[in-house]
C-alpha cells in the first residue's frame, strides 16, 4: 500500500494558489481512481482505494502548510506504513511553471510544507514530485505569489502539468521510481527539443 500526499492549505481561498498544486494533483489521483477523499483522519482528508494496480491511500492535510508534516506522520503510524511507502506532491517556485520533477531525496529547499515533513519524519530520504510553478522574473515576495489565485494562463498549464503528474505517479506505482524520473525528469528538463525522448 502506498501513501501519496498533496500538500496545500484548507479552504476555498486557496484553492486556485500555486501554493494548492499538491492538493490539485491529488484530486487528479482521486479522479482517475474514483475514489473519494473526504474522511477525515490524522489531521488530514484522505481516501482509499486501487490505482494503477495499486491499492493506495490519498491524503490531504488538514493542518495548514507549515504543519504538513505532522499529518503525515499520523497517517503512516495509523496505517503501519514506512517512508518507503510515501509519496509527497508539492509545488516548487525553483521549476518553471509546466516542469514537474520526481525525486526520491532531497533537501526542502525554501518549502516550509517540504521543511515540515521532513522534520517530522527525521529524513530526507522519500519519495517526492515536485510542480514547478516559478515564475520568470524575480519575486518581491514568494509568500504573496504562491497565496494569490492563479491567472488564466496559469491555469491553463497547471491543468496541463497536474495530468501530467497524474501519469508520472501511475508510472512510479506500476513501474517504480527510476522508471518515472527517466522517462518524466528528462522531458521536462529538455521542453526545447519537440518531446524527443530516447
């Protein structure tokens, strides 16, 4: 069984952010699945059921952002899961907008939902997708620009992407991680050359 978590913040008001790209992805999951996230447990929203082959658990903490991580860790104690079984989705200013990139480790870099997990689960070491919505000019506030709603062109791409995520974890559940990061970390690192992958 597999934890797949998209980070966010609860209420209407953020829905549409940048900041809500984890959140919008797992609806994404939750829709090719047909399953529903709407329980509430450890501090989050979550859901059950099969995707790709796979029986999964969908989740959508509760806490707020900067707490993201304590929700996580709840969820894996409650289902006897380890952070072998963790898949997280956030959005990542560092990537231009449209760029999704799979990862099994790395540091939170400026993310505090990124920064919460890790600290709560004590490692770096887990399986993560990251969707890149930076833009391409310098930022007088990061906070400000991933709390705004999305423009329409922004959520244009975003949909586009969020398909796209939606593939690659189906890639990462049926075929694994190394799988998923060769065949979607090369397309998007090169968009320049027409999709022509090897």
């Amino acid at each position: 069984m597999r934890l797949i978590v998209g980070l966010g913040n609860p209420g209407p008001e953020y829905q549409w952010t940048p900041h809500n790209l984890g959140f919008l992805a797992v609806d994404e999951l939750a829709n090719r699945g047909g399953i529903r996230v709407e329980r509430p447990e450890g501090k989050a929203l979550v859901g059950t059921g099969s995707l790709a082959g796979g029986e999964v658990i969908l989740a959508k903490p509760q806490t707020f952002m900067n707490l993201s991580g304590v929700s996580i860790r709840e969820l894996l104690e409650k289902y006897e899961l380890g952070t072998a079984d963790l898949l997280v989705l956030w959005d990542e200013v560092q990537l231009p907008w449209g760029v999704i990139r799979v990862g099994k480790e790395g540091s939170a870099g400026s993310h505090n939902g990124a920064q919460s997990v890790i600290g709560s689960l004590g490692t770096q070491e887990f399986a993560r997708l990251r969707l890149g919505c930076g833009p391409d000019h310098q930022l007088s506030s990061r906070k400000e620009f991933v709390l705004r709603p999305m423009k329409k062109a922004e959520l244009e791409i975003a949909a586009e992407m969020i398909g796209q995520a939606g593939d690659a974890v189906e890639t990462i559940l049926r075929e694994g991680l190394d799988v998923a990061m060769n065949k979607f970390n090369r397309r998007a690192a090169q968009p320049e050359e027409g999709g022509t992958e090897s």
